[in-house]
C-alpha cells in the first residue's frame, strides 16, 4: 500500500470511510470549535462532537469511541493538552487508532517540546489553512488504516503475532517500511530478543541516522548487559540530539543500575529543564534525588509534581506523602505538617487518603517530639490498613507508604507489627535494590540497622527455598506436584518471579493435560497480578504468550491484555 502523493489522492483512498468517522473537537473557543467542525465536514467527516473543559472530555470519551480528536492546547478549565493526553492514555480511554492532534498558538519552547515528547500524532501550530489541516489529517488516518492490525496485537499484549504482522508490513511497497521497521524492533526488546532487535535497528541505521533506531540500538545492548556500550550509546544520543527526551531517561536508569547515582540525577534534571511539563519525569526526579540524599532538589520536584497533579485525575496519594517525607527528612516539620493536612483535606471521604494522612501524621508528631500523639495516630492507621485488607484493597496502598507505616511503627516502639509489613515487602520486591535499600534505609534511620539487614537475610533464604522447592519437583517430573507448590509459593510471595513461575507450570500442566477452567482461572489471575507490576517485562510477556497459545489450542477465548498503559516517548510503540 503506497501512500498517495496528493491531498486528493489520500481522500479518494479513504473514500467513504471519512463519512463514517467521529471526531471530537476539544477547544475553550466556540468560534475555534465552529470554524474546525466547518473544516472537517467540508473533509466529509460525518459525526463531529464538542468540549471545552477536560470533564467534557472525559465524559464524551467514556461514551463514545473517536477516530479524530483535535485538540488545542490550552482548555476553558486552564488545563493543556499535555496533561490531558498524559491523563487519557493513563486511564485508556485513548485507543492507538485514534488520530489526535494538538492545535496551539504555543510557540514557546519547553511547551513545544513537552508536547512533542507525549507523541501526538501531529502538531499544527495556529494560523493554518483548511488545506494543511487536511494534508495532516489524510495522512494520520492513513498510517492508522495501515497499521489497524497490528494496533490491535499490540493493545492485547500478543507481541508475536504483532512480531508477524510487522513482517508482513514490512514487505509491502509502502512509504511505511522505516515505521514497521520501528516496531518489529522494539517487539524484539520487549521479547527480549535483544540481538534481533540489534540486528533491526543497524539495518535501519545502514540507511538513516534517526535518533530512534539509536536509541532501539542502545536498549539493545543493555538487554544484552553490555552497559558500558548502552551508557555510550544514551550519552552519544543526547549530544547529538538534545531534544530527544527519552535518551535522558534511558541513560539515567542506565547510570543509576551501574551504579553513578549523581550522574543519573544531573541528566534527569536536564531532561526535566527542557520539558518541564512532565510530571511523571518529576516524580523521577525527585525518587531519584531522594535515593542521592540531595533533599533539597527531591523537595522542589516532588514539589512541582503536586502543583501539576493537584486538580488531575492523575493525582496521586504518593504526590502528597513523597513531599511530606523529604520535608519531614529536611526537619521541614510544620511544612511536612500541612502537606499533611492538604492530604487529608483533598481526600476526604476517601479511606486510602486518610490511612496516608494518619501514617504522615504518626511521622510528623514524632518529629515534634509527641510520641504519645504518633502512637495514636499509628494506631489509627494500623487499624484501617488492616480494614482495607479486609476489602481486598490493601494493592491501592503503595510499598512507599507501606514502608512509612513501617517505619511510623518502628519510631512508636511497635516492632512487631513493622517486622510483618517489612517482611512483606521484601518478599516481593526482594529482587528490587531499591526498595530493598528503603528497608534498610527506615531501619538506619531509627537506629536499627543490624535488625533490619537480618529480617532482609532471613527473607531472602525462605524466597530461595519456596522457589527451590517447585523447581526441585518440576526436574523430577513431578509436573503437578510442581504446579502445587509454585502455586502455593504465589500465594505466599506474590513477587514477579513466583507469579510467572506459577502461570507458566499451570499453563505448561494444561497444554499437556487438557484444558481445566479452575486451574485456568487461577493462572490468569496470577498472570494479571504479573502485569500489574511490570507488563512489558520480557518474562510476564513470554508466560502471556504461553496462555495465549494454549488457550488457543483448546479454543478458548483468551482475556484481551491491554499493553498500551506505559508513557509514550520511552521506548515504548509509537
């Protein structure tokens, strides 16, 4: 399919099919909104709706599936276009197919740029003529058309049937082949076909030196552990191409898993410098700072995080306890105090908020030197961590706020019940330096450091036994007998590894065996506890395609697997 060369010709392919399109367009202008629906009816766009405000947004597309969104930059409620689409690709309410495009009289730079990063599919900049608004669009909805099958491999996590289609796409005489090219090549890495991968992207880059094939290239090589060539390859990047934010993200997770904490810091606030707008990189920022002791600079982020997220329904729990904890690490007592109370007023009403606001308070009042106040609001807490643990939402309480019950406990004498939480988290993340180096860093902090690296000691042997238990079983062809206790070991550690081990023996079991609807319902539980942690891990993907084909082969319909959640603009598909 070769993609016409005129305006007109575009049209003529589309056809019909513009007759049945839907588009939404998103203005704080009625004017703006009428001149734009004037210009797409005169493209034959058949169904155009309107909103002003973000809630209008929202509300339409939770009614309504859209092919076009055209969206100007700032909206009537003094969001901007960055922060929406932010919010829609986090919630999922914007499918791949969809074509939406920022419309700005924005000519500032770091605007500019923090849209460009978030990867709309286009970017017109105001005034423009009815004829460029329609070159840009035939164009979008070409590329959508072209790619509509692999869009839907990818949304449903099944990356090789996607892997199949990009080589079918890619053999077709189309002005496409560089972009089928880009997603066989990140497929491959997210497979964790690493040298494929390599070997698709120095083909690309034989024929041009796009920043994204160099950037493929280098994820390439640090899925190979080659780090030393991966930290060149980023560095060599953003010389080249400073604009390119993803290389600074990639190139700070590189330098802070060898081990260059500082290093990693100063790129990423580089990177937040040049597109200031993104909170997500903020939040970065400041774990990263707070990991590197620079407190100070973690407080500005965190800072800057909640200002941006305070009226979003990205909003999160964590933005209110990150400040308050650096603060409170600061000896910020009073200013840790009212983030603290801005907490528990923005989430009245709501358990998880008061639970952060009782744990936060519990810290703050043993900074103030009230350790009988920090008990009673420890205590409070414990008592509704323990309720939403009774309701199945114990999940919606993150490991850093668990940590700081943790730690609430610890500094109120209650050793027992931070050694439960503690013990917990280290089960499941005990292959997370980081969050292993928070446990260590709470037991430091209260002067307990001998105790903790014990707990984390004793931890690690009882992980090492469940898991040597199935796979003990599984060499003597114990199949089911393996299956028993990898299960069992996921229920008891519900860490990555466990639960990937636990869906590929059940699905391994039922390929051999025969399907069996309860053992299944237990696999694909175990699998979605698997993509809830980390969905693009080369491991949760390989243990998804093994469900995928078993289910197939005894035809039955498989669970659709979203994995379009992750930020554009890291790697991830465009």
């Amino acid at each position: 399919m070769k993609i016409p060369e005129t305006t007109a010709d575009l049209q003529q392919t589309l056809g019909k099919e513009m007759s049945s399109k839907r588009a939404l367009l998103i203005d704080r202008y009625p004017n703006a909104r009428t001149s734009l629906r004037m210009m797409l009816s005169a493209m034959g766009v058949g169904l155009i709706d309107n909103a002003g405000t973000s809630a209008d947004v929202f509300r339409q597309l939770r009614a309504h599936r859209f092919d076009i969104i055209l969206s100007d930059y700032l909206l009537e409620d003094e969001r901007d276009s960055q922060q929406l689409l932010e919010e829609l690709r986090a919630q999922q309410l914007l499918p791949r197919s969809t074509v939406f495009i920022v419309i700005t009289s924005e000519r500032a730079y770091h605007n500019v740029v923090s849209v460009a990063e978030l990867a709309p599919d286009d970017y017109l900049v105001k005034p423009f003529t009815a004829h460029e608004l329609n070159v840009r669009l035939a164009r979008a909805l070409h590329r959508k058309r072209f790619f509509a099958q692999l869009y839907e491999h990818l949304d449903n996590g099944a990356y090789v049937e996607a892997l199949g289609t990009c080589e079918r796409l890619i053999r077709q005489d189309s002005g496409f082949r560089f972009d089928a090219l880009r997603f066989k090549g990140e497929i491959l890495n997210t497979l964790g076909s690493h040298a494929e991968a390599q070997r698709v992207y120095q083909q690309v880059l034989a024929q041009r030196a796009v920043p994204w094939a160099r950037m493929g290239l280098a994820m390439a090589l640090r899925g190979q552990q080659q780090m030393s060539e991966a930290e060149a390859f980023g560095q060599s990047l953003i010389d080249d191409f400073p604009e390119f934010i993803a290389a600074y993200d990639f190139l700070a997770e590189v330098q802070e898993e060898v081990g260059k904490l500082p290093e990693a810091q100063e790129v990423l606030q580089r990177a937040a410098m040049i597109s200031p707008n993104n909170s997500a990189r903020q939040r970065m920022v400041g774990d990263v700072a707070a990991r590197n002791q620079d407190l100070q600079a973690a407080e500005k982020a965190y800072g800057k995080v909640l200002q941006r997220r305070r009226n979003s329904s990205l909003r999160d729990i964590d933005d209110y306890t990150n400040l308050s904890r650096v603060m409170l690490d600061r000896g910020h007592t009073t200013a840790a105090r009212l983030v603290t109370e801005e907490l528990r007023r923005d989430w009245r009403g709501n358990q998880q908020g008061e639970f952060a606001a009782l744990v936060m308070e519990s810290l703050c009042a043993n900074k103030e030197g009230e350790p009988a106040k920090a008990k009673r609001a420890v205590e409070k807490a414990l008592i509704l961590h323990e309720a939403l643990k009774d309701e199945g939402r114990s999940a919606a309480v993150s490991e850093k706020l668990a940590l700081d019950l943790a730690h609430a406990c610890l500094v109120t004498g209650d050793e027992k019940n931070a050694r439960e939480i503690v013990r917990r988290i280290a089960a499941e993340n005990h292959e997370n330096r980081i969050m292993i180096a928070q446990v260590q860093s709470i037991y430091a902090k209260t002067g307990k450091a001998a105790d903790g690296q014990a707990l984390l000691a004793q931890v690690g042997r009882e992980i090492v036994e469940l898991n040597n238990r199935g796979v003990l079983a599984a060499r003597r062809g114990d199949v089911e007998g393996s299956v028993k206790l990898l299960m069992e070991a996921a229920e008891r550690v519900p860490n990555l590894q466990f639960l990937v081990n636990a869906t590929k023996a059940i699905f391994t079991l039922l390929e051999r065996k025969g399907w069996d609807p309860v053992l299944a319902r237990r696999g694909i539980r175990f699998l979605q506890l698997a993509q809830a942690r980390e969905m693009r891990n080369p491991k949760v993907v390989s243990a998804r395609e093994l469900y995928q084909r078993v289910a197939r082969k005894y035809g039955v319909a498989t669970v659709p697997f979203n994995a379009s959640r992750t930020l554009r603009g890291k790697g991830s598909f465009p």
